[in-house]
C-alpha cells in the first residue's frame, strides 16, 4: 500500500503563501495524487489531482517531482477561509476491484490567522 | 444540482437498535462509497461499490452491511449498533476507477447510547 506521511499541523496567516508536502515512497506507477479539504462538519472536498510535474487550477498547485516519492500541495495568499484539514490520497480502488490504496490518513490541520 | 445527498443528517440510537443510512447521487456515478470519521482520525473506508448489484469490504466492514440496488443509491446498515459505531459517517461517489476523484456527502452524524 502507498502509505502517505503528511504533517499533522501548520499554521499560517493571512496573505502567506503555504505549502503542505505528502511523502508517499511506494506509489505505484498507476497512481494519481489527490488532495482533498475538509471543513469542520462538512465532507472533504476535492481540491486538485496530479500524476507528475505540476498541475495548476483556480484553487491550488501541485507539485509532484519525478521520482513522485512526495507531492506539494500549494495555496497562494490563504485567508481565514482556508483553514481546514487537508488530505493527501494517493491511488484508490484497484482495476480489480479491490479496496487498493483508499486510505485517507489524518490529514493536515491547516490554522490561518489574521 | 444536489450532488450527493444523505438522509438522515443526525441520529440518535440505543444500543442493539437497527438503522439504515441512505445515500443517493445524481451524477450517474459508478463507485460509491461509506466512510467513518471519528474525532481526530481520518477517513476510514466501511464498504464501496464498484456498480450496481455490487458491494466490497473496506477497511473497516465489521458491525455494517450495505446494498446497491440502483445504480443512484447506496444503503449502509447497521444491524445491532454499538456503542463504537459513534460516529460520523460520509458517502461519496465517483466516476473514475484511475483517477478516483470522490464527491462527498455532507454526513450523517451518529450517537449510540
């Protein structure tokens, strides 16, 4: 199983640009990288996906090496707004059909002060 | 465009009562899924299905049954619940087995007494 290590907090403030890394050493050459948000009371929410390289949407970049060992998840100028629980997911349901690497972990507990 | 709704939005049970937790997609997705989230932890996967008239465990299937009967829905049930089913439980459902991008409901909210 791709395993993923994140931090379990930072702490930000307004107008910073914040990156948050995920280390996944197994990935497997199928995988896709996923993160996903999560607000207090509310399901996660997906933010961005990548396979290599970097990927750029009007929320989030993400960065992926090529060695795709770790993956950056990067927010220009948080607000209050972003804080949140952010969740590295790498790969999923295999084509098999087997439960694969849906595993979500604890996330990153993101905290943006003013 | 409702996305995924679950239905009830909170509940509160005794313990060796029996419950059923609907949750029902408009995308025409193929996979759905249940999810656990208890304080503090990440989302543990319960059981998920690759299509109608199919089920898989997850992660954690022990106490909960569920069912596929139309492609839209995903039923979990808890048969005789427990204290330890306390918890906070969210459906999702996606399109892609590769990419796996997973759409979330708002979750059920669950207290065994």
């Amino acid at each position: 199983l791709a395993k993923t290590t994140q931090p379990i907090s930072m702490d930000s403030y307004e107008g910073q640009e914040v990156n948050i890394t995920c280390s996944h050493n197994n990935i497997a050459t199928n995988d896709y990288i996923t993160w996903y948000q999560q607000f207090p009371s509310q399901g996660p929410r997906f933010i961005i996906q990548g396979y290599k390289t970097k990927v750029t949407n009007e929320v989030a970049s993400l960065f992926i090496p090529a060695d795709r060992k770790s993956s950056t998840l990067s927010l220009p100028r948080v607000s209050l707004s972003d804080t949140a629980v952010y969740y590295c997911l790498v790969g999923g349901l295999n084509y098999g059909g087997s439960q694969g690497n849906l595993i979500f972990g604890k996330g990153t507990k993101l905290s943006v002060k003013p | 465009n409702a996305g995924v709704t679950q239905t009830p939005k909170f509940r509160v049970l005794k313990t060796g009562q029996s419950m059923t937790l609907l949750c029902a997609q408009d995308m025409n997705h193929e996979y759905m899924y249940w999810y656990r989230q208890d304080p503090g932890m990440g989302l543990r996967l319960i059981h998920y299905s690759v299509g109608e008239g199919t089920t898989a465990k997850g992660e954690v299937p022990d106490g909960y049954n569920v069912s596929r009967l139309k492609k839209q829905n995903f039923l979990l049930g808890l048969e005789s619940a427990a204290p330890s089913q306390t918890s906070v439980y969210f459906c999702a459902s996606g399109d892609s087995l590769a990419k796996n991008i997973q759409y979330f409901g708002a979750g059920t909210r669950l207290s065994v007494l």
